[in-house]
C-alpha cells in the first residue's frame, strides 16, 4: 500500500511526523505537505501562480516534500502525477477537533476531500485538544487511531466520493470509550470584531473572539467527543440541500 501523508500545518508540525510514522506500520508512506500552516484555509486550487517542490527532512531524518500551495494543492500535485500509485490519502494530526461547520474551513478535511475527488481513499484525522498545550502535545493516541481507520479503510474500502472526518479525544489510547460512527454537528461559534488601530492611525480588523464550543448532541461529532469516543464522521463533497429541493420546486416559477 501507498499512503500519501499530508496536512495544513505546515510539513514540519508534529501531528504529521507522528501520523507517518504510524503509517509507515501499514506499508510505503510519502510525506507531501506545505511548507506553512494553512490551517482554516478552506479547499483551496491555486490557478494563478506554479509552485516549487522542494524536499525536507523530519525531526526522525525522514525525508519529506513541501511545497508553497495549500494543502489542497498538494494533494492535487501529487494525484496528478508527482507521487505515482496513492492508495490513501491521510491528513493531519491537526492539533484541534475539525467538527460540524468546521470541515469547509479546514485544510485538514479539504486536503482529505483532494484526495476523494481524484478518486483516491480519504482520510482526515484530528485531536480534539485543550487549548494552550502548544508543542506540548501527546499525538501519540490519535496516530494509532489515525493507523486503525486507515488499516479499516484499505482493507474494506470507502464508498465512492466518501471520505472519513476523524476526530480523537484527548486521553490515553486506554481511556478511549470505543469508535463511534457520528454524524456532522453544530459548532457554536463566538467569533467577534478585533478592531485596532495601526501605528498611523489607521484601522485594522482581526477575527477574534473566544474559542468555538458546540451543540453536545448524541450522536453527532461533537457529542462523540464530549463523551470521549473516537467520532468518525462520513463526508462528501455533494452539499446539496435535498429536502429544500421539494420546497424550491413548489416555488412558482413562472416568469
Ligand atoms: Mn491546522
């Protein structure tokens, strides 16, 4: 098996050195990433400009490729062809939860999607961590949760255009309540205007605010976590509203 490893923190983020090299128990890994963190980037394709790849080496004297695309980016890159014969694509370990409205904002869950629409196994794995841990984090749980799922995954297959949003709590591999196969919440989000004003005077804006909580829901990501299963969450890309399809077309629309 061929397992591209990538995410939106940039090449050199620990989350990704501990995602590969529980990869690598499962067969060739090759490690494509960019070269900074593109986390809440979205699904992004670059149209305007090239990029260059260059290689890298981890912290463990691995060797990497990075280049100055998002994360989507090089997914696209390395499906395209610069990688040969991907099997699974695996994102990550983002160091916070990429739950409910969260997957159209992370680079984690878009690089995942990448991978689904070249027709490749997708996974995006994440740590729902408390804040403030910094480098200090304890990757190692989620990497053999994120090693798991992929060993699942290649061995029965996804359905087509589905990729897997996976989400770990922070415990101990012991701790964990077991798997649970959720579906996407509701973020609460507590986003508030930063305005502050520049050395001449002039203002600026940043998107503040406290950290986003959640609806607590059996059932969904976001309940999963709080109850502390791992939440695996199946996406697609099809975003369509089907239920307000029947109110649309009741609509008159004659002109
Ligand atoms: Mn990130």
């Amino acid at each position: 098996m061929h397992i591209l490893v990538t995410n939106d923190d940039g090449v050199q983020a620990p989350g990704l050195l501990a995602l590969a090299q529980e990869m690598r128990k499962l067969g060739e890994v090759t490690i494509y990433a960019p070269d900074k963190n593109w986390s809440a980037s979205g699904h992004v394709k670059t149209m305007e400009r090239p990029f260059r790849v260059r290689e890298t080496r981890l912290a463990d004297g691995s060797t990497a490729f990075m280049s100055d695309g998002a994360p989507s980016d090089c997914v696209a890159l390395a499906l395209l062809g610069l990688v040969q014969n991907v099997d699974l694509v695996i994102s990550g370990i983002n160091p916070h939860a990429n739950i409910g409205h969260d997957v159209t904002y992370s680079g984690t869950v878009t690089a995942a999607m990448e991978g689904v629409i070249a027709g490749v196994y997708g996974i995006a794995v994440s740590l729902d961590s408390p804040d403030n841990f910094g480098e200090l984090l304890d990757y190692s749980t989620a990497a053999i949760v994120g090693r798991r799922v992929a060993e699942k995954v290649l061995e029965d297959g996804l359905p087509k255009g589905v990729l897997l949003n996976v989400n770990v709590p922070y415990l101990l591999e012991s701790e964990l309540n077991g798997y649970m196969i959720t579906r996407q919440g509701l973020r609460v989000y507590r986003d508030a205007l930063d305005k502050r004003v520049d050395p001449r005077g002039k203002p600026y804006y940043w998107i503040g605010g406290e950290t986003p909580t959640g609806v607590d829901e059996p059932g969904t990501d976001f309940g999963a976590l709080r109850a502390g299963h791992v939440s695996i969450t199946p996406l697609q890309l099809d975003l369509t509203a089907r239920e307000a399809m029947e109110t649309l077309q009741r609509w008159n629309w004659q002109p």
